[in-house]
C-alpha cells in the first residue's frame, strides 16, 4: 500500500520547512506540520513519568494517555509553546507546536494514478515520498495510523 513517508532523519535538518500542502478544504493549509506533531509525539517524545510539558500547559491542552503517548486538544492549545520551554528535554519542538490547525488528508481524494502529493512534490530535501512502504523495526520505519510511515530512530525507554 503507498503510503506518505516521512524521513524524520532528513526533515530535522531542513530549518523551515517549505513543503507545501494540498489540503483541499483549506488552501493555507500547513499539514506538514501536522504530521511532524504526530510523529514526534509517536516516536521522539521521552513520555516522561512526570510529563513536565503537559504540567507546564495552562490551557490543559495536553494529555499524557495510557499508552505514555501526548494528544493535544487542538480547540485548547492557544500555540503559546510552554510546552517547548517546560520540555526538559528539548525534543517538543515549537516550530510543530502550530496555533492555527492544520490537517492532512494524505491527499488520498486528490492523486490519481501515478500522481503524488504536494507536499512531495513541494519538498525540497526530500523528506516526503509517496511509496510503498511497511512497518519495518529494524529500518526504524514507523507506521502511524494506516496512510503515514515514519523513519526515525525512536527513543526507547530502557
């Protein structure tokens, strides 16, 4: 099944991120962004015991689930980024904390055969592909959710 894939790895190193988005329901749309959050949340995030950047979250827009995974209510977050600053580890990036949401619909309305997305058109560094790609532990390949796999080497909790 083709999937977004998106390599963590390479896309850290790009320090503004011009990938544009094809959301068709909002043409200001930064979906990219969204799907960052989601990874990073997934794969980068210590989910600390304690969760110092759901405490330091006035607005209570951040919940640390059962799993140790972060959700952020995105109609409670006001994108104040104390999150970022209460993160004692540096690793709840402000540039994917956004106050406008953004969604990505992973363009499954929008491709035909043989066409891909905007954002892997758009990106430069090519981060972002439309492939076929599988869960793969050993590759350090992630799938979230159905239509998007990350490359990321996680952080395990040892």
């Amino acid at each position: 099944m083709k999937r977004l894939f998106i390599d963590l790895e390479v896309c850290y190193k790009c320090k503004n991120c011009t990938a544009e988005c094809g959301y068709y329901h909002h043409p200001d749309n930064d979906g990219v962004s969204c799907l960052l959050e989601r990874a990073s949340h997934m794969l980068v995030c210590r989910q600390c015991e304690a969760a110092p950047c759901v405490q330091g979250c006035v607005f209570e827009a951040l919940e640390k689930q059962e799993d140790g995974k972060l959700k952020r209510y995105n109609m409670r977050c006001t994108g104040c980024q104390t999150c970022s600053l209460a993160c004692p580890f540096g690793v709840a990036y402000p540039q994917i904390v956004p106050y406008i949401t953004s969604e990505c619909d992973y363009c499954l309305e929008q491709c035909g055969e043989g066409e891909e997305p905007k954002c892997v058109k758009t990106c430069p560094e090519g981060a972002i592909k439309y492939i076929e790609v599988d869960e793969s532990e050993k590759d350090d390949i992630y799938l979230i959710g159905e239509h998007l796999a990350v490359h990321s080497i996680p952080w395990r909790k040892d």
